[in-house]
C-alpha cells in the first residue's frame, strides 16, 4: 500500500511540474532578454563612449602583456610608463614611441602586432558594424513585446507564439538590411585577412629571397615570420611601427619591399572605400545567393550607414585627392630633394621608388626612408600641411 501511494505522489509533483514548465521557459527566456536589452541600451547610449572603453581596456591589457614579458636586454629595461604609453600608441595606430624598438622582445612584438591590428581603423569599424546590427536586432524584437506597444504580455504567450511573434517583427521591412548590414561586415573581415595575409607573405617571400634585406634582419636579430607580419599590419592600419630602430632607412634600397609597403598603406586607408565597393560588386557577380544584398549595399548607402561605404562618385573623389596629394608631394621632393644627402647613395630608380614611398606614407602610415631633420624647410612645411 505504501508503494503505490508514494507512486501516486510522484505522478502528482511531476504532472504539476510539467504543467508550470513552459511557464517558467517563457519567464526565464524573458528574465534575459530584459537583461539583454540593458545591455544593447547601455552599448547605444553613446557609441564614443563605447569606443572610448574598448581602447582603454585594449591599452591596459597591452600595458599588462608587455610589462609581463621580458625585453630583449637584460641590461635595459623599459620604465612601466615608456610601455604603458607604447601599448597605447600601438592600440590607437599613432606610433609614437619612448622605447627602441630593437630593445623589445619577439614576444613583445607581437603583442604590439595585435594591438595595432585590433585597434586599426578597418578591423574597428567592422566590429562597430556588427555590435550596432546586433543592437539594432536586439531591440527591434525585445521592444515589440513591450506593454506599451499594446502586446500581450510574455507571461501569457506559450514558447511558439513568442517566437512566431519575434520573427514577425524582425522581418518587418527589416529583413534585407539586417542581413545586407551582416553580408557587408563578413566582406570586410574577408578583405582585413586576405590584404594582410598576402601583404605578409610577400613581404616574407622578399626579404627571404633578397640577401640585403635578409642581412639586414640577421644583423638585428629579428624574427623573419615576426617582422612580416608586424610590418604588413603596421603599414596597412598607417600605424608606421617598424621593428627597427631606424624606421625603414635601413630598407632605402630594397625597392620591392617598399612598393608592397606602398600598396599595403593605400589599401588600408584611401583605396579602402574604392575596394568596398568593388569587392561587394564582384561577390554580387559571381555568388548569385548574395546578388540582392550586394544590390542593396551598393544602391543604398546612406541607410546602411557605415562611414566607409561611399557611392562610387565620392570614393573616386577620395582617391582623386589622395593621388593629387602624392603627386603634389613627390614632384616637389624631385625637384628639391633628388640630390640630397639621404637620397645621393641610391641609383635613380632606387630614388624615384624612395620618393614614391615618402610621398604617399607622409599622409597615411608614416613610415619614412630619409633623415627628416636634415630635408629643407619647404619639404617640411609641405609634410606638414599634408600631414
């Protein structure tokens, strides 16, 4: 008797229990997205602020990474501060440096690598993308089950209704954007990796095949694979970081090294939106899945919204002025500076790369191959004013 009655109990607890369980499912799936939502309202208040804190926390844990690990010296080490403000520099691409760089570690480069890869212009504005998509989604289905919308509430919807009403009110008219918005920051994550993947295989083929280049590596003690890839990611976000303490005066006459670092520069700042545009137009092309959010990328920019993705029409205008620029720059350096002293010990296609590479990096990584303070007054007052 007493077995069948503690049967019958049991029955009774586990029918009440799967009675209230969906209750509890709708109440706890709605305990998150009340969180959720919180978290997507305090993310959207002020996206400087937002920004603002991701490079406070990527300066602190760079600072932690490099006062961690040992320099390449024992006899020197760097003050907390010279890597503190070394970590900041990397993170927002402004190389600025108190330390030589030769004094700091194969493992310490790399964080610096990271850091500047991570905090580069592209890489940032692609995150952006997606946090404010996912913000934008986030809030769109949260706010639709609202009281004050007039919906019913979440406690008196079963699972299937919920979700049901959720996709109802994601695909409002909202559809294509949402997944254009997504397609177009998979393209950038594709063009961030393929530009520095091919720019540090180069980069690495080069030095590997030249013997000046190689000797000059050798004679510093730097990594090869290291300096490929810390060179290609400083030159493509214009952070102008080199791993020598010379900047690239030691590479003045490797001219292939410099026209890839020339390129590497061009595509990560002013040929960016350029290459967006002919990126996204090539997937619409060839990938007939991605043809209608291609269409829609290209067609309707302002309400994408991303900084970067201009109409054909003012990506050509942001060309055009990079190359008048350039061209401004690099004729005054042949007339004024052809035979000064930085540039006498090279032959005349050696120089004509040398100017080539100053004049574009004076406005975008900043990496030079001359001694500025010895260039006259009027090439300084030109960098200047286009710097």
């Amino acid at each position: 008797m007493f077995p069948q009655m503690w049967c019958m109990k049991v029955n009774q607890y586990c029918s009440c229990f799967h009675k209230k369980m969906p209750k509890f499912q709708v109440s706890l799936s709605h305990s998150s997205s009340k969180l959720t939502a919180r978290l997507c309202h305090i993310l959207s208040v002020n996206p400087f602020w937002t920004r603002i804190l991701y490079f406070i926390f990527l300066s602190l844990l760079g600072f932690w990474g490099l006062n961690v690990l040992e320099p390449r010296t024992d006899s020197f080490k760097p003050r907390k501060f010279d890597l503190f403000f070394t970590s900041v520099s990397a993170t927002t691409v402004s190389s600025m440096s108190t330390v030589e760089m030769e004094i700091l570690s194969n493992p310490q480069l790399i964080i610096m690598t990271i850091l500047m890869f991570i905090g580069g212009e592209v890489f940032t504005s692609m995150a952006g993308l997606f946090l404010s998509n996912f913000i934008s989604e986030k809030n769109n289905v949260i706010d639709d089950g609202d009281i004050e919308l007039g919906n019913p509430k979440p406690e008196n919807l079963n699972p299937e209704q919920l979700a049901q009403n959720k996709g109802e009110t994601f695909n409002n008219g909202e559809h294509l954007l949402y997944h254009s918005i997504m397609f177009l920051g998979f393209v950038i994550l594709g063009y961030l990796l393929i530009v520095n993947i091919l720019g540090s295989a180069m980069v690495f083929l080069y030095v590997s095949f030249v013997s000046s280049a190689r000797s000059t590596l050798k004679s510093k003690g730097l990594n090869l694979f290291t300096f490929s890839i810390f060179t290609t990611i400083s030159s493509f976000t214009n952070c102008g970081f080199i791993p020598t303490n010379e900047n690239m005066v030691v590479f003045n006459k490797n001219s292939g090294l410099l026209l890839v670092i020339i390129a590497l520069a061009l595509l990560g700042n002013p040929l960016f939106p350029m290459c967006l545009r002919f990126s996204i137009w090539v997937m619409g092309k060839c990938v007939n899945k991605v043809g209608d959010y291609c269409d829609y990328l290209l067609k309707n920019t302002r309400e994408i919204g991303f900084h970067h993705l201009f109409t054909t029409r003012r990506s050509c205008c942001v060309v055009g002025t990079a190359l008048v620029f350039v061209v401004v720059q690099a004729v005054l350096f042949f007339a004024m500076e052809w035979n000064s002293a930085s540039l006498k010990e090279l032959n005349p296609f050696e120089r004509t790369i040398g100017v080539l590479f100053q004049s574009v990096n004076t406005s975008q990584a900043g990496e030079t191959i001359v001694n500025l303070p010895a260039m006259s007054t009027v090439i300084l007052v030109v960098i200047t004013i286009i710097m």
